[in-house]
C-alpha cells in the first residue's frame, strides 16, 4: 500500500484510548469521506521508525538516511502534530505534502498522531501512551528521533515524549492494554534544521540526497517563496543552510554528503552492522 493511504489521524478521551483510538483515514484528508479509517495496528510492524514533531521535521534531520534505509529495510514515518500552528499551509495540505515526502523517500508507510502543536509535553502521560502504543504496535529496532538540545520547543518536547514512550513501552504493566511490552533496540537522535551536532554516527548519503531533495519539495506550503507570507523557512538560505550543514557532515567522513546522529546510550555493534548493511549482502 502507498504511504499516503497509510496517514492515519484521530482523537479520543482517556490516554489509552486516545492512543488505540487515532484512526481517521488519509482519505477523509483529500475529500474521499469522513469515514472511520483503520485501527492503529494498521500501521503495521516496521524496523525503523522515525518519529518528528511536525510533517517535515524528520525529511529536514535525516530524510537522506531515511531514503537509503529504506533499501534495506521496512520504514515507517510518525508525525506527532499535523503542524496545525504553521504559519503557512492548512493540516489538511500538510498532510498531503507529508503523503508525498513519504513516497519520495520510500518508505513503507506514515502516520500521525494529532498531538496538539505547540503543547507536546515529556510529562503528558496520554500523550506518552499515545506514543508507548504507536511503538508497541509497530515493533521498530530502530527509533529516530529529535536531539533533546534542539532550539524549537515543540523538538525538544517531542525528543523528551520520545525517549520516555520509548522506556515505558517496555515495561509490561504500564498501560498494558495498549498491547505487548517492546523497547527499540537503538535511539539515534537527529539534528534540528537550526542545530549543529557533534555526531557519534555519520551516515553516507550521497547517493539519496536526491530523494531527500524531492521529499523536502513536496513541502511548497513551507518552502516555497511563492506560497504565501515570507517566513524564515522560505527564504533561499534556510535550504542552504540544511544542505551546508549535510554536506559539512559528509566532508567529516569523505564523502560528498552525510547525515549525523547522536547515540542515546551505547552503540549496540550489532545493532549497527544490521542498520547499515548492504541490501545485497
């Protein structure tokens, strides 16, 4: 199935419930009806999972890795807000540029819970089980997420979200009916667009940037200069500026352009040789 028919959104009351319970079809997103869409589960088991505050966020940090995983694995894309306080661009666009982004990387499916933007919070226990479910029912290896030292709040607050769901979800009796305990293997934390990390992990991505290049495009409410009021976002050195960064990460390992990451935790040795084999080997 397309990554765009996978978008899945809703809202519900209590904290489990509101996780089990985002469910609203990436149809109903394009004019196709208001209908109910698939349960949760539906986002289906993946080994990768990278997760973002907004639509965009994760093709910003590491949507060339995202791209040249993609090769080698199953990768899914979880948006934690629709990016509904954006100063350009309605939910409901952004959503279909996020459908698009997906295809261009290639991965295997995306999904968004339709946490408030603007007020994620580490604390928040529905939101933490919102994102303890997404991770029970998608069994990733491997989580990507924000660096808990980016500049913009709603990152920091979802790095934090992130690596406590990513705890809890491991432990059987918290929320239990939310399914069977798992905990990812590896957390890789990405750089925000106006941060500079010093990487315990460099990734190659020459060969993808191009996939990264389309997938940010999809997003012309955010970038282009044409879509609407100026922003710091549309100007032509915000892109610049992210490719400057990709291509200084690159020169790090002798290559034309990388992607870094923090470790949150040990590197697992093993755990790196499968992320980063060959999809012939």
């Amino acid at each position: 199935m397309r990554a765009r028919d996978e978008i899945t959104r809703s809202q519900s009351d209590s904290p489990t419930g509101e996780a089990l319970g985002r469910v609203k079809s990436a149809n109903s997103l394009r004019g196709r009806g208001e209908g109910e869409g698939p349960p949760l589960s539906k986002m289906a088991a993946c080994d990768v999972l990278a997760l973002g505050a907004h639509p965009d966020d994760v093709e910003l940090g590491c949507g060339g890795t995202l791209a040249f995983l993609a090769r080698r694995h199953r990768v899914g894309i979880l948006d934690l807000t629709a990016g509904e306080l954006a100063t350009r661009g309605t939910p409901e666009r952004r959503a279909r540029e996020a459908a698009d982004a997906a295809g261009a990387l290639g991965v295997a499916w995306r999904a968004c819970l339709s946490l408030p933007d603007g007020a994620l919070r580490g604390d928040d226990e529905a939101q933490a089980a919102a994102v303890v479910a997404a991770l029970r029912a998608t069994t990733p290896r491997v989580l990507l997420l924000p660096h808990a030292d980016d500049p913009h709040p709603d990152h920091a607050a979802a790095a934090a979200l992130a690596r406590r769901a990513a705890f809890l979800a491991g432990v059987a009796r918290w929320h239990a009916e939310s399914g069977a305990p798992h905990r990812p293997r590896l957390l890789l934390a990405y750089p925000g667009p106006r941060q500079l990390l010093r990487p315990d992990l460099a990734v190659d991505v020459t060969a993808t940037y191009g996939a990264k290049r389309a997938a940010l495009a999809a997003y012309a409410s955010q970038f282009s200069p044409a879509e609407g009021a100026a922003t710091h976002l549309s100007t032509a050195y915000y892109m610049a500026a992210v490719e400057g960064r990709d291509r200084a990460v690159g020169n790090t390992i002798a290559c034309e352009l990388g992607e870094g990451f923090m470790a949150l935790g040990p590197l697992p040795g093993g755990e790196l040789a499968w992320l980063l084999a060959r999809s012939d080997a």
